[in-house]
C-alpha cells in the first residue's frame, strides 16, 4: 500500500514510513539498511530534497563510523525548517500540520506536504 501510494505521490514522509518498514521486517539488518539508502538514493535522483539527502547521509551503514555528532546536528539544524507545514493563505509555518491555521484562522488551508515539497 505504502508503495503503490509513493509511486502515485512521491513524498518523503512515505519513503520515511516505507524504510522504517524494510528495517523493521528485515532478517539481516545489513541488507535492509543498504536497501533503505538505496531508496533515498533512488528518490533523489528524480527529486532534490535536502532531507533525503540527510537521511541518505546519517543512515547507519554496516562496518562503517557514523557521521560526527557536530555534522548530524548541522544537517538536522539545516533540514528542520524544510519540514515544516505551510498555510496557503498566509504563509504561517508550523511543525504539525493544522486544519486549522493558528496564523490566520482559515480552514483546510495546509497542504498535506513539507515546505521543501511544495
Ligand atoms: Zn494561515
């Protein structure tokens, strides 16, 4: 369903939901976390996204050091605000998405995708 659903509306949040998925269900931890940067390395090269190229780049790789803490927190600190939630009616960004904009009190005004997304 998660598949069918990213390959209609390729967004990260889906690819998000889809490797947790691959990493929860694998038997050989190894090949599942490859699988996953390979995903997020299939998305990129149709879309730029800065927060898959974070995930792509913090992702645990087997027999490999992970990132430098300083280097995660940079990339967290520079893709936070690409996350957030953008009311159409008056720009009001939020890190939750809202029916409700708490902005400019307009109904149904969030799309359903990430400031870097839309
Ligand atoms: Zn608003």
């Amino acid at each position: 369903m998660l598949e069918a659903h990213y390959q209609a509306a390729p967004s990260i949040d889906v690819l998000n939901a889809i490797t947790d998925v691959l990493l929860s269900r694998a038997s050989t931890h190894s090949a599942a976390q490859s699988e996953a940067l390979d995903r997020y390395l299939g998305h990129l090269q149709k879309h730029t996204s800065l927060m898959a190229a974070s995930r792509w780049l913090t992702g645990e790789r087997p027999g490999q050091a992970s990132l430098p803490e300083s280097v995660q927190k940079a990339l967290e600190h520079a893709t936070k605000p690409l996350a957030r939630y953008r009311c159409a009616a008056c720009g009001f960004e939020a890190k939750e998405h809202f029916w409700h904009c708490p902005g400019c009190q307009a109904w149904d005004s969030y799309p359903p995708k990430r400031v870097e997304e839309l």
